[in-house]
C-alpha cells in the first residue's frame, strides 16, 4: 500500500464548556448546567411523552423496543464484565415461562408474577450458568449460544409448559397505560442504574476482571462469586423484559427462546457503542423501529440485521453514541504537521 | 451390539461435525459461528448441481467441497481480516455471516421433503445381528480416513506444519517466514471444506433444513468444549462421548432426552477439568 504524506492532521479538544462543567463551575451559570442536564433529560422526557403523540401501532413498537433496550442493557452489562453472551433468548425465555406458567397454572395477577419471574429469573441464570463462569470469551459465548437452543428443543420435546403451543389467554395488564409506563420507566431506571453501578467502586472491579482477570484474583477477590453476581443482575433484568413480555401480549410460547432475541441485543449494542449502556439504549431504539418498518420482507429481516452488525462491527467499531458523546464534548481542526 | 454399533455411528457424524470447526480454531484462533451455516449450504448446493444442472452425483459433491472451501477463504479475507485480532469482533462477525445465509435459505423456501440428497448407495448389511445401511459404513470410513490424512496433512506437509506452527505460538511462526493471514485464511478454507465433506455424506441420511445448521454448530462447539480445541485425540473421544451418551439416552431414557446429552457432559467436563480433555495448558490459560 501506497503510503500517502500526512499534511494535515486533525487535532480534537475539549470544548471550553465542558472544561468548565466538569468543575465547580458545574453550578455556576445556567448554560453550563444545561449543558449537563439537557442530554440526560431530554430524551427522558421525550421517551415519557411519546406514547401519547405516537399511534397505537408504533405505541406498541415502543413498548417492543425497550424490552430490546432492556435485553441489550443486560448484555452490555455482562459484556462490562468480560462475559459475552450470544444467548440473551435464555434470560428472557426463562423469565417468560416463569411468569408466564404461574399466571396459566395459578391465575396470579402481574403485579405477583412480575417481581417472582425477575429474582427467579436471575437466580436460575445465574445458577444455570455458575459452572461455567470459568470460561472466558468465546467459550462462554458457545455455551449461552447453546442454552437457549437446548431449552427450546426441551420444552419441544418434552411437552412441558405447553411444549410447542404455548400457554395462551393469560392475565393482561390493567387497560390503560400501566404497561407501556412500566417498562419505560424500568428501562430508564436501569440505563441509568447501570451508568452509575458500573462507575463505581463494585463496576470497577467488573471492568477489571473484563480487563485482567488475574489481576483481579491477586488482590484476593472472589472473581467467580463476581460474575456470578454480574449474571444474576443481567438475568434480572433479562428475564423482566420477559415476564413484561408475557403478560403484554398474554402469551408466552417457544418462541421466547428464538434467535431473535439473543441476536438483536448484540446487534443494538455494537450499533449504538458498546460500554456505554447508552448506546446500548440508542441502537435498540434505532434496530426495533427499524425492523417494524421492514416487516414486509418477512424472512429477510434477520439477514438484514446480520448485515447491519457486519458493516457495523466493520466500518464503525466505537458505536454511534461514543460518535456523538465526542462531537458534543470536543471539537476538531485540522492542523498542519510539521 | 446395537449400542455399540450405533454409538460408533453417531460418535463418527459429530467428530465430523466438529472437525472442520476445531482445524481452524486450533490453527488460527478463529471460532468460525458460520460452520452450521456452510454445512447447510453444501447441502443445498449439491441438491442444486444435481437436479437443476443435472451433474452427476460425484462431480457435483466434488464441486460443492470446492466452493465451499473457497467461501471460507473469501470470508477471511473479506470480512475477518479488517477485525482480526479481537475475538469477539471475530466472533460477531462470523456468526452473523451465518445467520445471514441460513435465514437467506429458509426465506428462498429451502425446505422440505423435495430437499433431501439421495444414499450414494443403496441397501445394508447386518453386522452381528444389526442392520446397518451402506450409507452409514460410508459415514465410519469417511470419517476414518479424514482422520487419518488430516493427521497425514500436518505431520508430513509444508504447509501442514505450518498450520502446526501457527497453532503453536503465531509470533514465533511470524518469524520463521510463516506469513499468518495466509495460513488463517488456508485454515479456515480447510475447516470449510471439512463442514462440507461431512455435509456431503451426512445429509443423505436425513432432511436437509435451516435448522440443521444450528445444530451442527452447537454439536461442534459442544464436542470442542469437551474435547479441547487443539487437540485431535480429544475431539475425537469428546465426540465418542457425546454420541455414546446420546444413544444410550435415547435407549434407557428415550429419544426425547438426547438433546440434554451435550450440556451435562460439558458441565461434567467443565467441572472435572476446565481445560478439556485433552487441553494443554495454553489453552487453560486462554479458557479460565
């Protein structure tokens, strides 16, 4: 390859505005505290009123998009931590069919079901999955490929919960907005809860066993018990996206387990910039609507979404929100080398 | 007499399954996800020589293994060279590539009955009381001669022991003149062109679907994980494993409880030795 002279280069700064917001300037002048708020606020608030100004239709695609976004948050978090997880189907499944076989078997309300299902959910997942907390990478990613297949083929084969129907007609939310609210309210909650676990002392030690597990280990901390408790957070929260799942629709069937949820997450956090869990949020909310728009092609609409991660994992490996985290913060000049 | 004889049987299908995926993650370090998918893909591009160009039988499962092979050199060098080096990159990538092209199949309709290869011979024989058709001695002796030129291959070729070079430690390769995206990408040619081979004599045996391809991609990664990667011995008995557990299941247990075969013997293995099997300790270091 041809090695082109360098005339220029670009050089990024940080905008005065954020040298100052992040002191104690913070709270000196209503610009800069708007230059704080305003991004955390703003997309709050719109997420709060778009129900209302949305039709039904793309209301309901809302309510699907954050039980992504809550997948993909999920993901992210456990990705924080080194454990990558190519079965975020397992999480939502295992939710799903808890709340989903107490409402069928025992006609329990969601108010029950809902709390049951997300500590039960996270206790099985992180249980299912302690033997192997010891694997790192690719390895750990084979075996929750793995689970969710085999438990879909279980249930399949072994007729339990329904088998290949499903539990159907099951206890709905109150009429009104109390479903849609509650997950978007969770979702937030979780986005932001995230942000902040994750720069504190205990996210610290997470992004350390991503970073050096060995590390980690000499300084006499239980990395094992660690993951274990990464995995019982995200099962959580994966297997609430579940459970609210089941009772929305007053459904829950086989295809809680389907690739489609294991692979959708991925595909939002690598688009919206992994580590963030703002990107995260961003890349469900930009993949879900995106794939409603393309329903008519059916089938195709995996395949697409394939692509989607290729070029994405490709040509833009940061993310689109560490992209627009960097344009708000700093600004850029070419200056010449030399 | 016929738990052993079927055991052997299955026990040969998955190390066949697996061979193609553990050649190129022993060499390269790439966990090919798209393996599942190109094995379907054999299948269909044979069914598609056969009956729509109307090659013969063997040209056309000659051809198929060609492509195929070629399709994993195209993937390397097209895709994965501009992530390698980050494994879940890799990872992603290539398990995105194969979901494209089985959910590509399936949205074309490629399934059902019509879909299936036909026996290359038909009729059996009874071994000891048990009747066991042509096709499936076929499987036993395919399977055993891979092994045996695999074994052939990269012991006593040039570029056989460069592929052992590679898998022993890439920089020190690097520096004997062994050039590693050559190498990657003929490994993970080779590993394609194995997903094809047992494609070829596998799929006659049954229907050919979408589905299928998931399942022989999480076969290979369940022998894998049992076997250790880089390890021929081992994923040759972490497949003797899973195909004896899976036939004596289905015996004393019933049919429906195979598919649990996979996930006890790993958390048994996992449990007993982290590294595999057969792992070296380089593995282990990379595992845990």
């Amino acid at each position: 390859m041809a090695e082109i002279e360098a005339r220029y280069r670009k050089k990024r700064l940080d905008r005065g505005i954020k040298a100052r917001a992040d002191t104690i300037f913070a709270i000196a002048s209503r610009r800069e505290i708007l230059y704080l708020i305003l991004p955390r606020v703003l997309p709050v608030i719109l997420l709060l009123s778009l129900p209302f100004l949305l039709p039904v239709y793309w209301g309901k695609v809302l309510v699907y998009a954050c039980i992504y976004g809550l997948l993909a948050l999920s993901w992210d978090f456990l990705a924080a931590c080194g454990l990558f997880s190519l079965g975020q189907a397992f999480f939502l499944g295992i939710g799903a069919y808890i709340a989903g076989g107490l409402s069928y078997y025992f006609h329990w309300s969601p108010f029950i079901t809902l709390p049951i299902a997300t500590i039960g959910g996270g206790v099985i997942s992180a249980a299912l999955l302690s033997p192997v907390v010891r694997l790192r990478g690719v390895y750990f990613a084979m075996v929750t490929l793995m689970l969710p297949m085999l438990f879909m083929k279980m249930i399949e084969t072994t007729g339990l919960l329904g088998g290949t129907h499903g539990l159907s007609a099951l206890k709905p939310f109150p009429a009104g907005w109390t479903g849609t609210y509650l997950v978007i309210g969770l979702f937030w909650v979780c986005l932001f809860l995230f942000r902040r676990i994750i720069n504190e002392d205990y996210g610290l030690v997470l992004r350390a066993i991503r970073d050096d597990d060995r590390a980690v280990m000499s300084a006499a901390i239980n990395i094992y018990w660690r993951k274990i408790q990464a995995l019982f957070i995200a099962g959580a929260v994966g297997s609430f996206a579940g459970a609210f799942m089941t009772h929305h629709y007053q459904f829950v069937g086989m295809s809680a387990f389907a690739l489609d949820f294991s692979i959708l997450p991925v595909a939002a956090v690598t688009l919206g910039g992994p580590g963030t869990f703002a990107g995260a949020a961003l890349g469900s909310m930009i993949l879900v609507p995106l794939s409603e728009a393309l329903r008519a092609l059916g089938g195709m609409r995996m395949a697409i979404y394939c692509v989607i991660l290729i070029l994405s994992v490709i040509a833009l490996p940061e993310g689109i929100f560490h992209y627009i985290e960097r344009k708000y913060h700093q600004f850029e000049k070419l200056v010449r080398v030399g | 007499m016929s738990l052993l004889i079927y055991g052997t049987i299955t026990s040969i299908i998955l190390a066949l399954y697996a061979a193609g995926f553990s050649l190129a993650y022993g060499i390269s370090g790439l966990a090919n996800f798209a393996h599942g998918a190109l094995y379907i893909l054999t299948g269909y591009s044979v069914w598609t020589f056969l009956n729509q160009i109307g090659l013969p039988y063997f040209l056309s499962a000659l051809l198929s293994v060609i492509i195929i092979g070629f399709l994993g050199f195209a993937l390397y060098w097209g895709l994965l060279l501009r992530v390698r080096g980050v494994p879940l990159a890799e990872l992603i990538v290539t398990f995105a590539a194969g979901i494209a092209i089985l959910e590509l199949l399936m949205w074309k309709g490629f399934y059902g009955i019509q879909y299936s290869l036909p026996l290359f011979v038909r009729g059996g024989v009874k071994l000891g009381g048990v009747a066991v058709d042509y096709q499936r001695l076929f499987v036993i002796g395919t399977g055993i001669v891979l092994v045996v030129l695999l074994y052939l291959f990269v012991h006593h070729t040039k570029i056989g022991l460069a592929f052992r070079g590679m898998a022993q430690n890439e920089r020190t390769a690097l520096s004997v003149g062994i050039e590693s995206d050559w190498i990657g990408s003929l490994s993970l040619a080779a590993g394609s062109a194995l997903a094809a081979v047992a494609a070829v004599v596998v799929l006659p045996l049954g229907v050919m679907e979408s589905a299928i391809g998931y399942e022989v991609l999480i076969y290979a990664l369940a022998v894998a994980i049992i076997g250790g990667l880089e390890s021929t011995p081992g994923m040759i008995l972490g497949s003797f494993i899973i195909g004896f557990g899976q036939v004596a299941t289905a015996k004393y247990l019933g049919p429906k409880w195979m598919i649990i075969v996979p996930l006890v013997a790993i958390i048994l293995v996992l449990a007993v030795r982290p590294s595999g099997l057969f792992g070296q300790f380089k593995e282990l270091e990379e595992r845990i």
